[in-house]
C-alpha cells in the first residue's frame, strides 16, 4: 500500500505505504493505543538516512523464549480475522520476531526505494508552497523521529511476511495483530500493492483506496474488539471513529507536527474506517469484495460514502504546459491532483475549520503544478478548480481571496474586480481568477507569464490594472460575478 498525500494534501508526499509502523508511547490511553496501533508512518522522506543503519544481529535468546507463543498467538488472531471477515487464507504467512533495529533498517530501506531525493524534494518544495509547511521545514528528520519512536509490527506484502516487534508486551500484540493480518488476508485475496499503485499517477484517487485498505483493517480490529459481545462494527448506529485516536498531543512527535501531517496521517484510517462502515452497513463484510472490484477514485468519495454510492466520478482538469512561457531557466517540479481531502488541508491553513470543509466540500476536480527556477529556487504554484456550480465558484473566491492573503501578510499593488483578484509581493505577482464554475490561481510569477497562461486556456482575458494601483486594504470583500461556463 502506497499513496502519497498529494499535499499530499497538498503534498508533503506523506507516503502511506505497505508498512505498518507503530508508534506506542508510554502512558497513552488506551484508545489512543489501539489507534497508533495502526498507524502507516513510511515516506520516502527519510530515505537518504537508509545507508547509515545497519541490522542488528537478531537477539537469539529473547526470541527463542517469546517465538513460539507469538506464533500460536498470531495463528489464533489470523484465524480470527479470517471468520470476521469471510476471508479464507489462501497461501502460509510467514511470522516472524525482529529486533528494533531491524525493523528500523528494513523500514528505512523501503522507504529509500520508494522515493528517490529528487523526488521527495519536489514533494516538500510542494507543500510549502501551498502553505502546509512551514518553509524550511525538515521533512527528513520529523519522519526518521516518527519512525524511530516506537515501532511494534508490520505487514510487507512484497514477501507476505508479518513481523512484530520482539520487545513489544505480548498483551499488546494481539491488536496489532488484528489489524496487520487482516491486510494480509487481503493482500492474499487482492493483491494489495498492486491494487494501491494501479491509482497512480492520480494521487488523490491512491489516497482514496488507501484508506478504504486501513479503513477496512481499522473496521476489522473494531470487530475483532467486539468478538464475544454478539456485536460488530455494523450494529453501532453511532459510533464516533474519532474515539480511537484520543488525543494525539500524547505522542511527542505529532505533538509538535504541523497540523497537516496529522491530519494526513489521520485520514486513512478515521475517514477509512467512517467509509468502511458505511459500506459494510447493510451487507457486512461480504460487500468488501466489491470495493476492491470497484474501488473509490477520489478522496471525496471516501469523505462523502454517497458520492461513493452514487457512482460521482471528478470531470478531468487540464493545465497548460508553462515551459516555453516561463523559458529554459524554469522545470516542472511536480504536478497532481489535490482532491477534496488535500484542498481542505489548504484552505484550513488560513480558514476556520467549518469554513474550510465547507468550502472543500463544493470540489468537482483539480489540478496543480509547481515549477521551480533551476538557479534562485524560487517557485511558480498553479492551481486549477472546478467547483459544483457558480454559486461555489463565487464563495471559492470570496474566502480564498481572504486566504491568500493572509498567506502573504507583506503586499502590495492589489486589484480587485467581481471575478480577479492580484496583488504583488516581494518577489513577484498572486494571481486568482474566476470563470464560471471553474478558478485558477498562479503565485510566484509575472502578469505576462499570468496573461499567457489564461490565453493558453482559452479563457477571456482577465481585467488590467489601471496605472496607479492602490495600497492594499485590510481584508477581501466577498464578491460575486457572472455565472459564464468554460470548457474544462
């Protein structure tokens, strides 16, 4: 399993992978326990740390004594699991104790394959440019600290081998277990990884089925908990995800994370599980094999189960290449979509919680680059929206005028009409403009390089700023302007 918020969410490439780290602090809650149980902390983020770990010789003695319970214990679990969910087991699973730092070597080494420096530059350089992080920020070390906190077990379905960890309390093993051997009943069934990665390059839609594999292993853990009671998972009406994970100021890592990368490490399992419960509602656990036949292809689908139901698919949004615009001194970093659940982390940045779901819940699609100037750095961000209707196009650019700026508190030059709105900052021009139900933004760049990208569009051209341009006043106004329909 991986999918990298497109930060992401914007797009820190917070990886969710195929390994399942688990960080357990000491003196958590109980709730909090069973919810880091299952947390997915793999980025390519700590890659470059890969060549300084070593594994460590395995600790024979500790292992001769705890390898045959933990056996009989996850063959007992695997059984388990296997009557919750209707999954037989189709193939052996290798079980096996590893060392701290084994699992940390091997975690490091996936995590090195997975995202090359290049790569995982461009995802960080993305992600403060939509202002999920703070710029600087050491995206590197933060996910080595995640990772090496606490790691407890695993699940790695490129060998169909389950690990736990061999200083692990053998009473905490079995959620662990729970949840870890239901993606490998999965995984025998679907075929996981491939299944994950046959999103790609859509890294909104691979978030999406993410989620629904942690959602489903949450639900299953959920009843696993649940076994002797006469209940499941389906006959909680009211059940509130949010009660797994308590408060994650517990874990002195998140503790001090940016509030995005909590929330892209919440969102495949809380919002996973809210749509595997769901799912699961009526049918129960024979309906998962549908999912994966049918799976979501949008992070919306996985907020908003209906969507899911009613088969909404996002429209496809283009963007027009800027390389011959911008000229040789210019590359593309990146470019991607954001989805429901990546937007919403943007505008919450600098909205008001509700304001932000709100705003995120009117998406229809999107699309952004980032292209980078090979000598200064500096950054060139396009945005591309299309909203459900007018209306919301209209509130989009009323409250992310309001965002941007107080994303750029020094401005000056600012020019405002019904549907455009620019201003300049130290470095260059910030640029949104509105056509029916669809907005675009550009930020970083010149009124030239803006004027040839809406040509590119085919988009009308966007109002002149007179020569003597105002100061800039102290808030947006909330305007509106003509409902006039572009080609997407």
């Amino acid at each position: 399993m991986a999918a990298c918020v497109p930060a992401a969410a914007g797009k820190a490439r917070f990886c969710y992978s195929d390994l399942e780290m688990i960080p357990i602090p000491k003196r958590t809650p109980p709730a909090l326990r069973v919810f880091l149980a299952c947390l997915t902390l793999c980025s390519g983020a700590a890659g470059a740390y890969a060549q300084e770990s070593s594994v460590a010789a395995p600790r024979a003695s500790s292992r001769a004594a705890n390898n045959a319970e933990f056996i009989a214990a996850a063959d007992e679990v695997l059984q388990q699991m296997s009557e919750i969910t209707g999954l037989k087991q189709l193939a052996p699973l290798k079980k096996s104790l590893r060392s701290r730092e084994e699992i940390r070597a091997y975690v490091i080494k996936q995590m090195n394959e997975e995202k090359n420096p290049a790569e995982r530059y461009a995802d960080a350089r993305t992600a403060e440019a939509l202002g999920l992080l703070p710029q600087g920020f050491d995206l590197d070390a933060f996910m080595v600290n995640v990772l090496t906190e606490q790691i407890e077990g695993l699940y790695d379905p490129k060998t169909a081998e389950f690990y736990i960890a061999d200083w692990s309390p053998f009473e905490e093993q079995r959620m662990v277990m729970a949840h870890e051997l239901t993606h490998a009943l999965e995984d025998q069934h679907f075929h996981i990884e491939a299944w994950s990665r046959a999103a790609r390059p859509n890294e909104d839609a691979e978030l999406a089925r993410d989620a629904v594999l942690e959602g489903s292993a949450m639900a299953a853990m959920v009843d696993y908990l649940m076994l002797g009671t006469g209940r499941s998972l389906k006959d909680l009406p009211e059940f509130d995800p949010s009660m797994l994970i308590g408060d994650l100021g517990a874990t002195p890592t998140l503790k001090s994370a940016p509030p995005f990368l909590k929330d892209a490490l919440i969102f495949p399992y809380i919002s996973g599980l809210n749509f595997s419960a769901a799912v699961l509602k009526n049918s129960g656990w024979p309906a998962l094999a549908n999912v994966f036949e049918n799976p979501p292809v949008s992070t919306q689908q996985i907020l908003h189960p209906a969507a899911y139901k009613t088969g909404k698919i996002p429209s496809s949004v283009a963007l027009p290449p800027l390389e011959k615009i911008l000229g040789k001194d210019w590359a593309k970093l990146d470019e991607n979509i954001l989805g429901e659940f990546g937007w919403k982390e943007v505008f919450k940045q600098f909205l008001d919680d509700d304001r932000a779901k709100n705003l995120a819940s009117a998406w229809e699609s999107d699309r952004y680059a980032l292209y980078e100037q090979k000598e200064t750095k500096r950054l060139i961000l396009v945005t591309r929206l299309h909203l459900d209707s007018d209306e919301h196009a209209a509130r989009f650019f009323g409250q992310y005028s309001e965002a941007l700026e107080k994303k750029y508190a020094n401005r000056s030059n600012l020019l405002r009409r019904p549907n455009f709105f620019q201003f300049d900052t130290a470095d260059s021009g910030v640029f949104l403009f509105c056509f029916g139900e669809s907005c675009v933004t550009m930020e970083g760049a010149t009124r030239n390089v803006f004027d040839a990208f809406t040509k590119a569009l085919a988009w009308p051209a966007a109002p002149q700023p007179p020569e003597h341009l105002g100061a800039a006043r102290e808030k947006t106004a909330m305007l509106f302007f003509p409902a006039v329909q572009p080609a997407l």
